[in-house]
C-alpha cells in the first residue's frame, strides 16, 4: 500500500488525475494544504473511485475555514495521523 | 554546461585559451588540436592515434547530444565506433589514466560531464 | 505486465521542455542513476508527453532544450520509455511524431509502475 499526497486543488489543477492514475487499488491518497479544498461535498466527487480511502489534514482544513464543511466521506487527520498513515505505507508518493 | 567561470589561461602557440578552475575550456570553441595537445601535457599524456580516435568519438557525442558523457555511455559510444575491443573502460583508462570521462572530455575541448560525480 | 516494467527506479517526468526546469532535473536525475549502474524507467505523463515532439528547437533566447538529452537516454541504457497514452492522446498526438519509439501505456499498467521499481522520483 502507497500513501498519495496531494497539494493542489482539483478546481485549478489537473494533477489530482495524475495521482488517481497511479494509485493502486489498496493505496491511500492524503489531501493537504490547497488539496484539501477537494474534501468539499461539491469537490469530492472527483475522488469517487478511492472513497474510504480519501483523508485530509486538518491543520490545512482549518486554516482554511473548512474544517466543518467536509464531506462525510472523507477521513480527517491531524500531522500524527499524517506520520501515521507515512508509517502504514510501504513508500509515499508526492503529487504537486 | 561549460563552466564560465576564468581561472587561468593556456599560452598555445601565442594564442590564450580561458581555463576554468578545473582546466576545461571556458570558450568551448577555442578548442584546436594544439590545445588538446597542450591540454595532455598538462596531464603528462603524450596522444597517440589511439588517443585521438577517442577525442574524435567524444567530440561527435558532444555535437550530437550537447553533453559530455559519463564514464558507461563513454564506453558504449567508443564500441560503436571504434569496435567493441576498445569499447572497455580498461581501454580507456590506460589511455586516460585516473578518470577516463572527465580527462579525455577536457583534452577533446568538451564541458566536464555533469553525470558522473 | 508488472515484472515486464520492472526496474530499479522510475523518473515520473509531467513537464514540458522550455517552461521549467523540472523536466530537465528529472532527466539529470534519471541518467546519473544509469551512469551508477541503476536501472531506470521514464515515465512521460500529463504534460511531460510534450518532451517527445520531435523537431524542438531552441527557445527564442537560445537556451537549448531537452531534445538531445532525450535523444541520448539509449546510450544510457534507459530503453524503458513509457507513455501514459491518454495524455498523448489529449494533444492530440500520435507516437509516429514523437523522436523515439516508446511503450503506450493505460490505466491498469500504470498503476502498478510505483510498486514494480524499488524507488520512484516524480517531477
């Protein structure tokens, strides 16, 4: 299993396909700083195919003011939850 | 890339050829058979057909590629050229002791290769 | 197809030539793990599909670009050139106008590439 981080937003950047392109079926994908913007009810949708295994920092969530607008579907983290899911996966891989 | 950094100059035949600090040609086409000879004397290499045979490959690589190659593709390059039996690194070094890439790259008047370290 | 992609390392490569730099240290970073020995995969994807045209010229300022490097991968052993086929396909390019012969590959393929090569560098 790959942890995927991704750092740009799915409304300016097409980077995000990228990311879905590689990942394997068991791999995890990490929204942080303008990613997390994705993890919104109007954005997740490009993330359909790696639902349950989406998550978003929330440090960059709540420096953002949105924290309490994500979508159900995605799982917050806060950066021991980010060191964690790194130590879970085999190697982690940076979309940018 | 050519270093354009001038450290010293190379007196040859009364003309004055730019060296960076670490001996290559500033100016890459200032680069003449005579520097190349008085470049292998600095080293204490007296060129010999064999020697130039491989300047002659490298300065092909260099027109066709716009780099200096590193010690493997130096070695691939010179067996396509000249034969396998002077494609082997133990061919080139005994005509460029030391390093083989970085000392014939300087004779042949080619920037120092950026890929071997 | 996973073992026939199977290498030391994979360069993922999503930039075009003359923009940035990114694509010329992707390249540096591939051959300098050929010249040590590695073996290397490049992955041209997205944008960096635009690093294949054949016929690039210098940039207006004269600053050579990355076509020769390219054109110099076979002498590094880096025969693995890999293409994510639907970016070529949103240039609207086809392979016979690329400067060398490369492997097309789709979505399953490409997902297994990360796992398939011991360290993989993105640029």
């Amino acid at each position: 299993m790959l942890l995927h981080v991704l750092n740009r937003s799915p409304a300016t950047s097409r980077v995000y396909q990228q990311a879905l392109t590689m990942m394997g079926e068991e791999d995890r994908l990490l929204l942080v700083e303008d990613g997390v913007q994705g993890a919104l009810p109007q954005m997740v949708r490009h993330f359909g195919e790696v639902q349950g295994r989406l998550f978003a920092l929330e440090e960059d969530l709540a420096s953002r003011g949105l924290l309490g607008r994500c979508d159900a579907s995605v799982q917050v983290v806060d950066v021991d939850g980010f060191v964690l899911l790194t130590e879970q996966a085999e190697r982690t891989m940076s979309w940018y | 890339m050519a270093s354009t950094t001038l450290a010293r100059y190379l007196d040859v035949k009364g003309q004055r050829i730019g060296l960076d600090p670490e001996g290559y040609l500033v100016n890459l086409d200032t680069w003449s058979p005579d520097v190349a000879h008085a470049l292998a004397d600095e080293d204490g290499i007296a060129l010999t057909d064999e020697h130039w045979e491989v300047i002659e490959v490298l300065r092909n690589f260099h027109a066709r590629f716009a780099m200096a190659p590193a010690m493997r593709p130096l070695v691939k390059a010179v067996g396509q050229s000249l034969g396998e039996d002077k494609g082997r690194s133990i061919h080139l070094m005994r005509l460029f002791p030391g390093s083989p890439a970085k000392v014939a790259a300087r004779l042949a008047g080619l920037p120092k290769p950026t890929n071997c370290l | 197809m996973t073992s026939h992609f199977s290498s030391d390392l994979l360069v993922i490569l999503r930039h075009g030539p003359h923009g940035s730099s990114l694509l010329r240290d992707g390249l540096d970073a591939a051959l300098v793990a050929a010249a040590f020995g590695q073996r290397v995969s490049l992955l041209f994807m997205g944008e960096g599909v635009m690093a294949l045209v054949d016929d690039q010229q210098p940039d207006p300022l004269g600053q050579k670009g990355t076509s020769a490097t390219i054109e110099m991968l076979s002498m590094y052993d880096i025969e693995a050139i890999l293409v994510e086929q639907t970016a070529l396909e949103l240039f609207g390019l086809t392979p016979d106008e690329l400067m060398l012969p490369v492997r097309l590959l789709t979505g399953a393929t490409l997902s297994t590439l990360p796992t398939s090569h011991r360290l993989v560098l993105t640029f």
